[in-house]
C-alpha cells in the first residue's frame, strides 16, 4: 500500500490560526497607513494653495498697487459660473490677497468667492471645491476667511484668512 503524502488537520488549523494573528496585527497597520497618506495629501494640497496665495500676494507687492485692485489676475481659462460668463479673472483686496471674480466687491464675502478664490489659485487643478459635498472640499465662508473642508474626513481642514493670506491646515 502507497502511503499519502500531505497536512494533517492540525498543520492545518495551526496554520490558519497564525494567518489569523498575523491579520489581527497588521489590519491596524494598513488602516494607518490609509490615514497617514490621506493627512499627507490634505497637506501637500494646502501647501500648494498657500505658495499660491503667496505668489499673487508678491506679485501685488511689486506691482505698487498699494490697494485693492479688480481683475488682477488676468485668467480667460479659469472656470467660473457667473452671471456675466465674461467676468473671470480675480480680484485682491486691499491687502493683495485674492478676493473674488465675480464683481466689484474686491473682498472674501461669500461661499461663491471662496470657490472662486480657490478656483483660480489652484487653476482649477487638482482637488475641487464646491458649497455642498459633492467635490473633494466644501467651501464655507465665514468673516473674510473660508474654511475648506475635506469631504471624506469632515475633520480635515485648509482655513484661508483673506486679510492677512494664512493658509492653516488642520489634520
């Protein structure tokens, strides 16, 4: 008689035993992991919409202006819906920090100011931002400052001050 080779029922259930513990350790690590690589990106995309901020804020400093200034920016690409569709390109306030592109106020006062602003510093690249939940940000404007939320982590945040041009990033 030719004897079989293979595992015995109990190599098997030590092994799924160990499988078992090896998953229980290690499942927390993977979900970790998923955190962290969210934080990072809610970070990199704040540090991308402050070095814009920036970059207009300078380029207001050396044009002189000295005061608030409509259509600074000058950007027939950008995506806004308007009620003048011609009406595009962004505004600063009268500290050089992005406004608006929608009219003449030449200051942060609403949700719709907040997409734009957003819109056009990001060019409209990359993550979206919209007043409800149906993009990767929700606008919602609130004393010159708009506050960007991340829709799927509600704790993540960028916080943009209009008169002073801080970008916070809250993780």
């Amino acid at each position: 008689m030719a004897r079989q080779h293979g595992f015995t029922l109990i190599e098997l259930i030590i092994v799924i035993i160990i499988l078992g513990i090896l998953a229980v350790v290690a499942a927390p690590k993977f979900v970790s992991l998923s955190d962290e690589a969210q934080k990072a990106q809610i970070q990199g995309i704040g540090a991308a919409f402050q070095s814009g901020v920036n970059q207009i804020h300078t380029k207001w400093q050396i044009s002189g202006n000295g005061q608030a200034v409509q259509d600074f920016i000058k950007d027939a690409n950008q995506v806004v819906s308007t009620s003048n569709p011609n009406h595009r390109h962004l505004s600063v306030n009268s500290f050089g920090y992005p406004a608006d592109s929608r009219g003449t106020s030449l200051t942060l006062n609403s949700t719709n100011d907040c997409i734009d602003v957003w819109n056009s510093v990001m060019n409209t690249q990359g993550a979206s931002v919209a007043a409800n939940s149906s993009t990767d940000f929700r606008a919602i404007y609130s004393a010159s400052s708009c506050t960007y939320e991340y829709v799927d982590n509600t704790s993540y945040h960028i916080f943009y001050n209009s008169n002073s041009g801080d970008v916070t990033i809250n993780i």
